[in-house]
C-alpha cells in the first residue's frame, strides 16, 4: 500500500518531490526484496524513471535504480539462499527489465519530442518562406506597378491640362499612356508566370523540348511524378533544372547532357552532367543565374555543387528531415 500510494505521489508531484517520492520507492523495494524476496515492484519504479525528461536527474535515478536493485538481490542471497534460488529466474528477468526498460522509455520519449521540435521547426520555416515570398511579391509589385502608375498618373494630369491649349501634344501624352500600360500589363503577367507552382514532370517535358530544339542528346533517370515533396521545394528544383538546362544550351556547346533526379528517406538529389566546354578556372557563382539558383536551394538548406573538370557537373540536394515525416513514404 505505502508503495502504491508513493507511486502515484511521484506521477501527480513537480519538480523536486518527483525525485523524492522515487527514492522513497527504492527504499521500499529494497526492503520488500530483502524481507520477502518480493523484487518485482522495482518494475514499477523503473518504468516511471523512463518517463523522466530531465537528462541529467534520468542517468541519476536510472543508476541509482539497478544500482541498489543488485545490492539487494545479493544480499537477499546471503539472507535467504533457499528463497532466492527458487526465484532466480523471475529475478533474472526482473533485472534485465529494470536495466532496459527506463532507457528504451527514455529514448522513445527523447526521439518522440525530437520528432515533435522537427514538426514545429517545419511549420515555422513554411511561415517563414509565406512571410518571404509576401515580402517578395510586394518588391516586385512596387518596382513593377509604383513607377509606371505613378507615370501614367502624371502623364494623365498633363494630357487633361493640354486638350485644349495644345490637343496634338494630348495625344501623345495619350499615347504615351497607353504604351506605359502596356509595358506594365506585360510585366504584370510575367510576375504571375514567376509565381505559378511548376511540376517536375512539367519542367522535365520542356526541358526535353529544348534539348532536342538544341540538338543534345539527353538521358532523363528518375519518375519525377512518385516524388511526393512540398509544392514550394518542388517548385524551386523545377527553376533550379531550367537554369541549368538554360545554361547547358546556351554556354557549354555540349553535345549530350545527362539529368538524374533520386529521392531517398534523407534529401533530395538532382544531377546535370554535359560533355561541354565546362567554366574558367574561376567560377564566377554570380554569373549564368548560379547565384539566384543557390539564394533559392538556402530557403531549405540546400546545397548546390558545381564540378567543371569534364565538361560540367551540377549537384543539387535538398534535405528531407524537416519537411518528410515517418508515415508520408
């Protein structure tokens, strides 16, 4: 009863009182192994040490815990040898229970708030990205749109000042409006193609247009359509894969390009091999859109590697760990 009762004080105390009410359990099984050989409570005690989060009091307690748990037992040989023998293999299994049980608790525990950091570190980076790509669009609305309809609002004043003291000049002023708007339409639209998701398997079809308008042999290894990856990394190896086939085209006078796209449990990894000419000695990372590929892969701790010994070799990884969780595959 006295142990039964600690052991709920230990489940509802905080703080301090839990480490108490456990060494309070301790002595309990201590006597009641000595007295009656009656080691199997320890048990109980060993599964609430493996419920411990703090690291340090776990170690303490867990050590504690096998460490008088032995003691005992030896001691109860030299007291009762008759009792303990016939007992001796419900004790080994007790031993053995009170040695992995609080470490495998404790690790699933530690592996199960790992898993649940990992979740909110996912949720909040998909903020983060919303936040940046919000601050994006409105960049590029002001220097799209601010400048132009600030324009067109001046021109207008102008044009309504001038019909009737000069109406030729109006016109052009009209004129001038209207070609502002269209230029401004224009850009509208292209900001609006930038921000559209593309699909893998979308940018593969171009990409094999293009090679083949080119006239580069090309070998495509990998089902881009099983991926099963986020809309916004997805969309961000698509621009990725069209700048560098941009590149191959238009830069490395390459003859035949190879395009790899694996997916494991851990990351991402997209390969772009060419037989072409390669870069300078120098790699200039700012140059050929290298740069905006790299700014684009940081977002998800990516990593962008270029070897251009033979012709030019594109490594692009993107890891998994945050954005894959156990049960998605």
């Amino acid at each position: 009863m006295l142990y039964f009762l600690s052991h709920r004080f230990s489940f509802k105390s905080k703080n301090g009182l839990v480490y108490m009410w456990i060494s309070f359990e301790m002595v309990l099984n201590i006597a009641m192994t000595l007295m009656y050989g009656y080691v199997y409570l320890s048990l109980f005690t060993a599964f609430f040490i493996g419920n411990i989060r703090n690291t340090v009091g776990f170690f303490i307690m867990y050590g504690l815990h096998i460490g008088f748990t032995v003691v005992s037992i030896v001691a109860g040989y030299f007291i009762d040898l008759d009792l303990f023998l016939s007992q001796t293999p419900f004790i080994i299994i007790t031993v053995i229970g009170v040695v992995l049980l609080p470490f495998t608790l404790y690790s699933r525990n530690k592996r199960e708030n790992l898993e649940g950091e990992l979740e909110t570190a996912r949720e909040r980076i998909e903020e983060l990205i919303i936040v940046e790509e919000r601050q994006r669009i409105a960049r590029d609305l002001h220097d799209t749109l601010g400048q132009k309809l600030s324009m067109i609002g001046l021109k207008s004043d102008l044009a309504s000042r001038l019909v009737t003291k000069n109406p030729e000049e109006a016109i052009r002023e009209i004129k001038d409006i209207r070609h502002t708007a269209s230029i401004a339409l224009k850009e509208v639209r292209e900001l609006v193609a930038d921000m559209r998701a593309v699909k893998l398997h979308e940018e593969i079809i171009r990409v094999e247009q293009i090679l083949k308008a080119a006239e580069i042999d090309y070998e495509i290894l990998g089902n881009t359509k099983t991926l099963n990856i986020p809309v916004l990394m997805e969309n961000v190896l698509s621009m990725c894969l069209k700048e560098a086939i941009t590149n191959v085209v238009k830069h490395s006078g390459a003859t035949k390009c190879k395009i790899t796209i694996e997916r494991n449990y851990n990351e991402i990894k997209l390969c772009i091999i060419d037989d072409g000419k390669g870069f300078n000695d120098k790699l200039n990372i700012a140059g050929n859109g290298l740069k905006g590929m790299q700014e684009r892969l940081e977002f998800f701790n990516g990593s962008l590697k270029i070897d251009s010994k033979l012709g030019t070799k594109i490594s692009i990884s993107v890891p998994l760990a945050i954005t894959h969780q156990k049960g998605n595959e």
